[in-house]
C-alpha cells in the first residue's frame, strides 16, 4: 500500500472510525438501550449509560493460586463434584496423589 493511501485511510478514521472499538460502542448502545427498556419500575432511578456496557480492558489483576484453587473448589461443589484429593499432613493444601 502507497504511502498516500495509508495517510488516506487514517485520515478516513478519524471522521469516521471502523474497527474493533467502534463495534464495543454499538455492541454497548445496543445492551444499553434493551437494560434501560426492561428497567421498568425498579430502584434504579437514574437511566444507564452506554459506558456501563463497555468492556473494560487492561489494569487486570493477577490471582494467586490459592484464590484460583478455591474458586474452582467452589464450582465443584456448586455442581455436585465430589473431592477426591487426600490431607497432606504438613500443611492445610490437600494433595491430589
């Protein structure tokens, strides 16, 4: 691609901008509009905003391992698993031998 065209393209984003993020924004006005048509009579006085549907990326916070293993300790229980992993005596982590 020319280097005219690309200068071209970007300019044309500017005006009218295409892409992953502009869908986020039509995806967000959409859930926007059914959330505040279903609000009804509820606590909810103010109306939502689209930002309240926008996905949020970055400034993610890592797990440690320990949080990890309970969530997935409670969706085991949640859906009748049964654990199978025995006490290891040197600690309060059950082992899976």
């Amino acid at each position: 691609m020319p280097a005219g065209e690309f200068t071209d393209w970007i300019a044309y984003s500017r005006i009218e901008p295409f892409g992953e993020e502009r869908a986020d924004w039509r995806a967000a006005l959409q859930a926007m509009v059914v959330a505040e048509s279903q609000r009804g009579n509820t606590d909810r006085k103010k109306p939502y905003q689209i930002k309240d549907f926008l996905l949020k990326f970055g400034n993610t916070q890592t797990q440690d391992w320990q949080s990890q293993l309970q969530f997935v300790e409670m969706l085991n229980a949640a859906f009748g698993g049964k654990d199978e992993r025995t006490p290891s005596p040197d600690s309060d982590v059950v082992s899976a031998d």
